[in-house]
C-alpha cells in the first residue's frame, strides 16, 4: 500500500531464504539469544560468507536492503508460500497485534478478517513462540477471528506467555462468548492474576435484535452479556467496544448507561470508527453513518462515560470529524502499517496529534479531512 506509515510486506526474490514459516530476524550475530523460533540473519547486501548459514545459528540469509532498513534486530516475521515476508511484529511498529486464529463463531456485517473454517490451533501455539522470542515490554493485541474458540488451549496459551514472557502486556480482542461459560472464565481469570491482561469485548446494542444482527448470530447478546459479567465478577479487566453505524447509533448512550450499571471492572469504553476493510465494504453503504451525523449523541456518550468513571476514548477519527468538545478522547489509534495522511492534512495544525486515515478509506469510503489551519 503506497504512503502507508510503515511498510509491513516484502516480496523475497528466489535466491533468497524463503521457506514459509514464523522466523525471527537477526541484524547481529551477537545478539542471537533465545530457541523460541528458527532464527534468519538479515544483511543489506551481499558480502563475503553472508549467504553461508552452514555453520551458525540460522537457518537461512536474506539479502535485501529495504527489509534491513524497515525492522529492528529481533522482530518477528512469517513468511507464505508465494515469498511474501510479513513483519508481524517489531519495535518500530505504533502497535503490535497478532492473529491467533481465522475462526469466528460471529459473522459480524462489519468483519475486518472474515474468518475461515479451517482448525488453525497451530497459530495459538506459534503466536506464543512468537511472543516469546520478541520479549516485548509493551501491550500488544491477540485477534482473530475469535481468540476464544480453543478453550484450554487458549487458556495454555496465556500461561505460557506469562512464564515465558511476563512482561508482556495483552489485550484480547473477544466476541467475550465464551465467557458466559462461567467455570471456563474462572480458568482464564486465574492465568489472568499471574499477567497483564486487558480483554476488548465489543457491545453494540442494548437490544439483543439489533447487537445479534449487526454480528450475525442469534443468541450472541445474551452470551456476551453473561460473559462480560462473569470477566468482571472473576476480576478480568475489561474493556467494552461500540462501532457506531446505521443500525446502532441511537443506542450509543444507552450503551453507556447499561454498561455502567450492569457490568463490574469496566477499564475503558471505546467508540471506534467504522475501518472499510473485509465485509465493511460490502456493507458500507447500509451501515456507515458521517460523525458529524451523530455529533449529539457522541457528546452525550462522552460526557455520560465521563461522570460514570468509564473512561471514554474514540478509536480511528480524523480528529476534523469530530466535535471540538471530545477530541480530548481521541485516541491515535490506526496501525502505522494501514495509516496515512491524504494530501489534504499538509499544513493541518492538528496533524502531529490526529490519528488521520486508515490506508483502506480511499476511493468511494473516503470522507474527506475538514483540515485546521
Ligand atoms: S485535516 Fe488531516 S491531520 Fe487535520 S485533523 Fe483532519 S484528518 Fe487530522
């Protein structure tokens, strides 16, 4: 994707290493220091015994100066089929997520990565080997499709993270379904003591109709309802997500309201704009609504989640989209790998603290910046 931030994939010429597979990249010999993973030695160009991993710790050398520049000595890449290196995770990156599964037992009408049926357990166990060969001492995000789904082994995912990697921060993105089971949230909560663990729990609706609609599965209100009860009364910290469109807007305070007075151990509510991304495109006309649309009923969401101590932030808003009075609550939030600044943001004085675009949004999804001079 052209002037995206950060630039994430990298096509491998045939010469070069490119078995498929999670690999850590090293820059340095001397800094080789854990088995978690295979290890790759990157160099910028060609030189005497650099493509000789014969007798040293890696298992293969890739030349190329583009992907030496763009990562940090022990970031974590995969590598496909067809030669495509992807960075999953570097110290360069705003904000580092790893997927751990494509299942998903929603079909929400707004899905970012429209979920697969194929079992992928084995992506739980390479996330946590991931994990631990990159030994962060920040949050990153485990998504999916639905984290969940593999029960115990996600619960054995958590413990190893937390033995292997404590410093660590996780934030779970969760349809929180599973969580209704109470003695399953039990076992999470206790690997959740040992660790710093926030699980992102969306709630679209007060209204069973309209939430099980828009994720697209009768019966998912009630499970994530009990589920984020059970989280909070198993002290899990929690945080409740709200993706205002067409069919929800209206709800959005009385979202607040309801979260406030039925749920324990709320640490923030996130108002996130709608990413024309996955089946959002296909639905985006029946589902996207202009800020500027439901001005009011944001700024009373806002003030509401304010008195109520729920901590408001806003996720994916050109700060030019919204209401004076809560730019406070923006939050920079957009992967540097899919963020850009259209020609418009040059010169807007607000620009080094608004999160600007995701890369998806241009063509027919693009609103354009009301820039602030
Ligand atoms: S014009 Fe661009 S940089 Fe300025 S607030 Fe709008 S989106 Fe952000």
């Amino acid at each position: 994707m052209n002037n995206v931030i950060r630039q994430d994939t990298f096509a491998l010429s045939v010469n070069s290493f490119n078995e498929s597979g999670f690999y850590q990249i090293r820059k340095s010999e001397r800094e080789y220091f854990n088995n978690y993973l295979k290890q790759v030695f990157i160099v910028e160009a060609d030189e005497p015994n650099s493509t000789d991993s014969s007798a040293s710790p890696f298992i293969g050398v890739i030349i190329n100066k583009l992907l030496y520049d763009s990562i940090d000595d022990g970031d974590i890449v995969t590598i496909d089929k067809f030669g495509q290196l992807r960075v999953i995770l570097t110290r360069r990156a705003n904000h580092n997520t790893i997927l751990v599964t494509e299942r998903c037992n929603n079909l929400c009408l707004f899905c970012s990565q429209p979920p697969r049926e194929e079992k992928d357990d084995w992506l739980l166990s390479y996330g946590a080997l991931a994990l631990a060969a990159f030994q962060f001492d920040g949050e990153i995000g485990i998504s999916g499709g639905e984290p969940l789904l593999y029960g115990n082994t996600f619960t054995k995912f958590l413990e190893f993270v937390s033995q292997h990697t404590p410093k660590t921060r996780l934030h779970v993105l969760t349809n929180g379904r599973a969580l209704s089971d109470l003695e399953f949230t039990e076992r999470v909560a206790s690997k959740a003591r040992s660790m710093f663990i926030t699980f992102g729990i969306p709630l679209y609706s007060v209204k069973a109709s309209v939430h099980d609609y828009l994720v697209g599965k009768n019966g998912a209100f009630s499970e994530t309802v009990r589920g984020i009860i059970n989280a909070g009364n198993s002290g899990i910290s929690v945080e409740v997500r709200f993706i205002p469109t067409q069919k929800n807007i209206a709800e959005l305070p009385l979202v607040v309201e309801y979260t406030s007075r039925v749920f324990s151990n709320i640490v923030q509510l996130s108002i996130m704009n709608l990413e024309a991304t996955g089946w959002a495109k296909r639905n985006w006309k029946d589902l996207q609504c202009e800020p500027e649309d439901y001005q009011d009923v944001l700024k009373k969401a806002v003030r509401t989640a304010v008195i109520v101590g729920l901590q408001p932030r806003l996720f994916n808003f050109p700060l030019c989209h919204l209401p004076e009075c809560v730019r406070e609550y923006a939050v920079k939030s957009i992967s540097d790998w899919k963020n850009y600044y259209p020609s418009e943001c040059t010169n807007c004085q607000l620009q080094d603290i608004c999160g600007g675009y995701f890369s998806s949004s241009r063509g027919s999804y693009h609103q354009q910046p009301r820039r602030i001079i």
